[in-house]
C-alpha cells in the first residue's frame, strides 16, 4: 500500500498545473502512509558566502478540522554552516536528520505548539546536486521512528520532486530564451520567417504579420495564399523554398510582395536552409529587407553585405541586452560600436552612457527609463540623440528599447535596446530645413515684391508684398497675366524686354515700368527678372521677378524739388538767425532775421567770410568756435549762451549748432533777455518760497502749541502762498512765449509747491482740530458708516477698479463718528493709493473681540511696507516715498494714530514687501 501511495503521490505532483496544489495533495497521500501529522518544505537560500535563509513555503498538517495547507512566513537566517548542530552538513551530504522536537530553531514554534508536534525528520531536496529546499515530515508520537521502507519511499518522493523542479528550471531558462527571440525577431524591422516543403509557416514576425494585415499567431501554420492573392508571387515565394531545401544551399533573392491593402512591396531577401533535429532540412528560414524606396541597382552589393550581417547577427542594426542590475551587456551582436571595438573596452555598459551629447542625455536614457517604468503595459520606447564617435564627431542615433524582465515590483531589471544609425536621415533634414530657410528668406521675408510665371507669363505664385503692392488675392492675381497687370503704355515695352532676353538666354534682365491696381490706381516700379531654363531642352521653364514699389520715392524726389524753394522762403521768414560756419569761425553764409529784438547782429552787413572775432569779442569767438568742432565731430546738437554789450546794455543770446557735413555746421541765434529776465525772477521767487518752508518746518518741529499754528498757518501762511501762487498764474499768462522749457518748468514748480503747502496746512488744521477740539462720545453703526466712507470714495474706487469689503463686524461700537469717519477713511485711501501694480486693489475689513477691547484689522495687497519702518510711519511728516510716485504730506497715519488713543486703543501695522499690509487698531467696547 506504501508503494501504491507513494506512486500515486508521484503522479500527482507530476501531472499537476499549480505546483503547490500538486504538493498539497501528494503530501496529504504521503502523511496517511507513513503515519504523519504533517509536512512543510522550506527553501534554502544562500545569501553570502557564511550565510543562509532558510523560508518556509508550504505546510501540509493533520488539525483538529483535518487537513490544512498554509504557509506561516517563517524566514530565518543562519550562519553557514549552521552553528547549531550538524544538520546542515548531512542534509547537504543526501542524509537524513531528525530527533525530537526540541531539536528545531524556536522559529518553528508556533507550528510546533498548533499541531502538539514531537517529533520530526529532515529529508534534503537536491537540485543539480545543490540543496534547493528541505521537506520536513513532523509527528505527534513521541520517540516516534519511521522504519527504512517509509524513509526510502519519501526520499524517492523528494529525489521525484528535486528532479522536476531542475526539470522547470530548465523550462523557465528555455522559455526565457525564446521570449527574448521572440522580441528580437519582432523589433526586427524585416520581414522574418521559416517555412516548411508545403510552404506553411512556421515562424513569422510582427512586420510579416502587419504587411498581411494579422498577427504572428495567426500567420503560423497558414500558407502565403492565405493572405495574398497574387498567385505569381505564391509559386515563386514555393519554388524558391523548395530549390534552397532541396540544394542545401542558401539563396539571395529581390521579390514583390502585395500586402494586404493591395500595395506591392519590393524585397531583398535571404533564404537558408534549416536542419532539423532529426538532422534532415524540412524548412528554410528567411530574412527579407523592403527596399522599394531605394534604387535597388545603384546600391545592390551595399544590400547583399547588410544581408550577410542580417542573418549572421538577426538584425541590421546595433542590439544590446542589458541588465541593469550588475550595469553590463549581456549581450551584443555586433563586436563594433560607433567606432568602439567593445571586447576592448574595460566596461563597455559605460559606452552608451559616457557618450551621448550632454543636451540628450535626458531623453537618450532618463526618458526612455521613466515612459517605461512608469507605464509597464508600454512595449518600447524610443528616442533619437546624438552620440559621439570615436574619432570625435557627432553622429544621429535612433534607439529602441523594450523590457525583458521586471522584478515583483515592476522595477526594470533587464532590457533590450535596438540602435541604428539615422545620421544620414538628419543630415537630409537639415538640408530641407536650411533650403526652407534660405526659400522663405527670399520670397516670404522679402521686403520686395515676388512672382513666380510660366512661359506664358500667367503668375504661378506670388508672395503676400506682391498682393499687397497689387492689391489682390494670391488666388485672384493666379488667374491673370503679368502683362494683364501692366500699364498699356508700357506693355509694348516690357514684351519686347522679356521677348529679347528669352531669345537671346539671358540669365536675367531688369526693367522699369507702371502696373494697375486692382482698384484702378497706377504704381511704379523696378523689376529685376530671374530667367530659368529647362535642362535637358534648353526651353524657357519659368520667370522669377523680384518687384520694388518706386511710387513714393518718384513722389518723394518730385516733392524735394518743388519743396526747395519752400524751405529757403522758410528760412528767410525764422524770427532767428541762422549762420552756416566752419570749422575756423568763417562765416560761410548767414540768413537774416526780421526780429528786431536781435539788436547787435541785425546792423552787421555782409557777415559772409568774415571772421568770428571781427563780430563779437574774442572769448565769445573762441566758445562759438569750440562748440561748432564739438558738433562736427560727435554729430550731437550743442547748446551755448552768451552775452555781448548793445548800446551800453548787456544783450542775452542762445547759439544751437548742428552739424551740415564734415565741415560745416549751422548756427541759430536767439535772443533770449525775457527768459533770463524770468528766470532770474523765478529763481527769486523759488528761495523765498525755501525760505518760508524752511521756516515751517523749523516751527513746527520746536513743538509750539498746534492751536498758535493753526492761527497762524490759516492767516500768516497762506498769504504769501496766494501771492506766489497769483504771481505764478501771471508769469505763465503774460511770458509764456517768450519763455522756453526750463522757465515754464519753473513756473510749474512754482505752482505746483504753493499747491501742496496749501494741502500740507490744510492737513495740519485737521490734525490740530483732533487734538484740541473737544468730541461726543456716541453708539456709531459701524456698517452704515463704511457705506457713507465708500460713497465718498467712489471716484477713486471706479478709477482704480478696487474692491471694499467687510464682514464680522460689530453693528455698533463706541466712539465719535466724524473721528471714526476720519479714521477708516485714511486707511481704506492709503490701501488703494499704495495698491499692486499689476492687478486691482482688494481691500478687506473685519473685526474680533480681545478681551475689553474691538479689534479691527485693514488688509490689502499692495506694495508693502519695510519692517525698519512700521513704527516710523505713524509719526508726523514721516513718508516713504518721494513726491514724485505717491501724493501725500505724512500726516493721515499720525491723525489715525492720535483718533485710536483719543478712543483708548493703539494701532500697528503688519506687512509683507511686495504682497500687502495689515493695520490693526483696537478700539473700547
């Protein structure tokens, strides 16, 4: 019975798909023969040289519900050998090792307390004479012993199980092995197949297959008229097999194949017979490359040497298998790489990264790594980048790559990669790029206008600067003839110009001639005409004419010469005078002027070739002189004011020289005694106005009683404003003409400061009045007061597009409202006026409890405000910005710091450069 069990066992494990079912079954058989309670296996697995692990993989045992089968995890590692007895040594030896079960590492523990275990027996797995596992057989009997028959009948059952997993082992390797085939071949850009003496495939790959319109698996067993209906090409494709079979020769063919959209295909193609395993050819294998874009005459023995290398190496192109983990090629079918001979190389892994381009290293390795890491259903990846060649130039590389094998977690561990050398294709790209470069330079980016025309003179293309000059469409002036388009007057002519230098082969020809509009209008212009000939008859082919509109330039000419006139009636009328001079101080020539105000130069007769000195004081002469070399030499206009004695008077004049050549330059005189007369007077008026500023801000800053200065700012102050202010108004109406830039500036200026002093003390009487008039305490409504603020604010608000909001507030706090008013007010205008740049100001207020008091916070997303400054801006006149970019007199911060203590709270500001602030102020409930 024994016996019986055991081959029965046997069969099990063998004839079972799940290898663990079969395990658990057979184990079950096995424990009911020789009375155990169970077995387990477990995997021996050496991690280092003076180390091992040892994991349990399955567990068949006898429980209180009959037979379980489970795996308890258990992983323990060991020294090796194992210091914990000999067990090691004669399993390793084909032994057997068993005792009681206080024998076993405490890892089994729980094992051994489930099933009340006490015994066990250790019988060795061998795989190729090496210990793959230990199978354990445990039993509940104490001093249980198993006799020789049962030992010898479960060793046999383990030397059975040693040799079918060496058996799967090997099965793996070989199926490992042909999968990768299987990837090659289907890479492989040629058509690659095997057929039997009937012509029935035996092997295809996936490019046979898409030519067929199938797949490799439904192409193998079937015969070529399956799939293409050309019976030419059917018995050509057998005969050819038949005759390599037959003469054990191999044979180099050029085929047609139709595919099965019906498009015929050109092959070159390499049949070889393939022995069997019975030593007989019953097969032959080809390989076939499309050459149907190629000039298969001119490249024939190029083709034939690519061939040879495609059946000695399977495919045309540089395969590597790579595995990733030790960083080595496992393999290569070529022994030469971009120059490289790889046996040569210390590490040859390191060729493919060491020298691709620094700009591809990203899409040459990361990127094809990461599209296949990150998407496991991806079969390939690929990618073109330059590597460089042994003799230091750069060369176009097209590379392919697809996982072979993937650890548990998907990680890549092994992968093939397909590189082909496409530098001539990017070389042809670059050619077609440039020439379309070069194409479009000169007809799309041509300033001047281009039409193409056959030899009847009917425009074949014409660029968008024609079609405009023209005024039609592309498509509209298609339709019409070069000559349609010419002037009748200048039709005779331009035939004639065309018709002679056709004849006679000119290369080109130019004429001059008027084109119509289309909306009737008459435009001249210079043509330059490309003439092109055919090759191989010499017959005229097409014309190229580049086209400059000359319209405006005629009417340009035309107008500088009726304009001449015009310019010198001009310069006789200028109130100034103008002097042509030279580089001495010659006066070459002078134009006169009708102003009488020009007293010392108006008497002077005949000032043409006489000197500088002979007219005006040397110093003078000597400036005019220096400035005139000035202009000549930088091509800059020059400035120079000078005075010179008219009857007993100083007279003021103002020289502005610019160059006419080289040699010469032009000098206008002006008198200028009003502007510095007005000058003198604004200046004046500027330090008195320092002086009064000076004087207020010294005042103020002594501390005096604000309730004085407001007294005196509202009477004493604002007089003296109103009169230079007045006195500005009359220095703009009356002298305005005859003042020049600088003066009106002056004016301005003027202007401008007893505008903003008025501001300025209008802001201190504010401020004054805060602090010494006497305020009613009230219930304010908060919300009814911020409608009333907005209302005001309106103006600014829809000019600058910002947005005010406010939520948790109080309905109603203590406080006087004009002072609240004051308060919100000068915040809210502050947030605004100092708003972001680049987009609109957003405002918000809200409000919480902090123990007795309202906290209010103000929110915007302006500018900022520097942290060195925070407590700075509260004081008065204290200002961050210039008057330039922000207007304001440094007093609306300090009036809302003095209405917060008036209401017994305190104000800060909180603020982040370049994102915005926050102004909290606390108020008494």
């Amino acid at each position: 019975m024994l016996w019986e069990n055991l081959n029965t066992a046997i069969q099990i494990l063998m004839n079972a798909e799940d290898l663990n079912q079969g395990l658990s079954n057979s184990f079950q058989l096995l424990a009911k023969s020789v009375n155990a309670n169970g077995f387990t296996l477990a995997r021996v697995r050496f991690t280092g040289p003076d180390s091992i692990t040892i994991n349990d993989e399955l567990t068949v045992a006898l429980g209180a519900n009959g037979w379980e089968t489970f795996s308890l995890g258990i992983q323990k590692q060991y020294a090796y050998p194992p210091d914990n007895g000999p067990w090691m040594a004669a399993l390793e030896n084909g032994e057997l090792f068993g005792g009681p079960i206080t024998q076993l590492s405490k890892a089994w523990t729980p094992l051994v307390q489930q099933f009340s275990l006490a015994g066990f027996l250790l019988f060795p797995i061998l795989v190729d004479k090496a210990i793959w596992g230990i199978l354990s057989m445990g039993t509940t009997t104490p001093d249980k012993e198993w006799n020789q028959e049962e030992k010898g009948a479960i060793r046999l059952y383990c030397n059975t199980l040693g040799n079918l997993l060496a058996r799967r082992q090997s099965e793996e390797k070989i199926k490992e092995q042909r999968d990768f085939l299987r990837q090659v071949v289907d890479l492989n850009p040629n058509l690659i197949f095997s057929k039997d003496r009937e012509g029935r495939f035996t092997l295809a790959n996936k490019a046979l297959a898409d030519l067929y319109g199938t797949t490799p698996k439904e192409i193998f067993g079937k015969r070529d008229v399956d799939f293409n209906r050309n019976q030419d090409q059917i018995d050509k494709f057998l005969q050819d097999d038949l005759e390599v079979i037959e003469s054990l020769e191999p044979k180099f063919l050029v085929e047609t194949l139709t595919d099965f959209r019906g498009q015929d295909h050109i092959f070159e193609t390499y049949k070889m017979p393939l022995v069997g395993t019975d030593g007989q050819v019953s097969r032959v294998l080809g390989v076939s490359t499309d050459v149907t874009e190629r000039k298969i005459a001119q490249k024939n023995a190029e083709e034939a040497q690519q061939l040879r290398e495609i059946i000695t190496s399977t495919v045309p192109d540089t395969l590597f298998l790579i595995d990733l983990n030790n960083r080595e090629i496992r393999y290569s079918n070529k022994s030469q790489f971009i120059g490289f001979t790889l046996s040569e190389l210390e590490k040859p892994f390191l060729l493919l990264l060491d020298r691709v381009h620094p700009e591809d290293i990203q899409k040459a390795n990361d990127g094809i790594f990461l599209a296949l890491a990150q998407n496991p259903d991806q079969k390939t990846a690929k990618a073109e980048f330059r590597m460089q060649h042994k003799d230091g130039r750069w060369v176009w590389v097209e590379k392919r790559a697809t996982v072979t094998k993937r650890d548990p977690n998907g990680n890549i561990l092994e992968y093939l990669s397909i590189i082909r050398d496409i530098q001539e294709k990017k070389m042809a790209e670059q050619m077609l790029d440039e020439n379309a470069a070069i194409f479009k330079s000169l007809y799309e980016d041509n300033p001047l206008g281009v039409a193409f025309a056959d030899p009847k003179f009917r425009v074949i293309r014409s660029n968008q600067v024609f079609c405009q000059m023209m005024g039609y469409k592309e498509t509209e002036l298609q339709q019409k003839s070069i000559l349609e388009l010419t002037h009748p007057e200048d039709l005779a002519f331009c035939t004639e110009t065309l018709a002679s230098a056709i004849k006679n082969k000119a290369p080109n020809t130019q004429l001059s001639k008027r084109y119509i509009r289309k909306d009737g209008k008459i435009i001249s212009a210079n043509i330059f005409v490309s003439i092109v000939y055919k090759a191989d008859s010499g017959k005229l082919d097409y014309l190229i004419g580049m086209i400059e509109d000359v319209t405006e330039k005629q009417r340009v000419r035309k107008a500088l010469g009726e304009s001449k006139a015009l310019q010198q009636a001009i310069l006789d009328v200028l109130p100034d005078i103008k002097i042509r001079i030279n580089a001495e101080g010659v006066i070459v020539d002078y134009y006169p002027s009708i102003n009488d105000s020009l007293g010392h130069f108006t008497t002077e007769k005949e000032l043409a070739g006489r000197q500088l000195s002979e007219i005006v004081s040397f110093p003078v002469a000597l400036g005019i002189i220096k400035n005139v070399n000035n202009t000549l030499s930088n091509r800059e206009v020059r400035y120079f004011e000078f005075a010179v004695p008219v009857n007993g008077a100083q007279q003021y004049y103002e020289a502005r020289f610019s160059a006419i050549n080289t040699e010469e330059a032009i000098m206008v005189l002006r008198n200028i005694n009003e502007r510095i007369k007005a000058q003198e007077v604004l200046q004046e008026k500027l330090r008195e106005l320092d002086d009064k500023n000076r004087q207020l801000r010294a005042y103020i800053d002594s501390n005096m009683q604000l309730e004085n200065f407001a007294y005196i700012a509202s009477h004493d102050i604002r007089e003296p404003l109103r009169t230079m202010r007045t006195f500005a108004q009359l220095l703009e109406s009356r002298y305005c003409e005859k003042l020049d830039d600088d003066g009106r500036d002056y004016v301005q200026f003027i202007a401008g400061a007893a505008k903003n002093m008025n501001q300025l003390i209008e802001d201190l009487l504010t401020y004054s009045r805060v602090e010494s008039e006497e305020y009613e305490i009230d219930q304010v409504d908060i919300y009814q007061l911020l409608e009333e603020i907005s209302q005001g604010l309106g103006e600014i608000i829809e000019k600058t597009g910002a947005r005010v909001s406010w939520r948790q507030l109080p309905p109603r706090i203590k406080g006087n409202a004009t002072r609240l008013k004051q308060l919100f007010q000068n915040l809210i205008v502050n947030a605004v006026k100092f708003g972001p740049t680049d987009e609109i100001p957003v405002v918000t207020i809200q409000c919480r409890e902090v123990d007795r008091f309202w906290q209010f916070s103000i929110t915007d997303n302006g500018i900022g405000i520097n942290k060195e400054f925070y407590e700075k801006i509260f004081l008065i006149f204290k200002k961050l910005h210039g008057k330039g970019k922000y207007e304001g007199t440094g007093i609306g911060l300090a009036l809302c710091k003095k209405i917060v203590e008036q209401h017994g709270g305190r104000i800060w500001v909180e603020s982040i450069l370049g994102q915005g602030s926050t102004f909290y102020f606390t108020l008494e409930k």
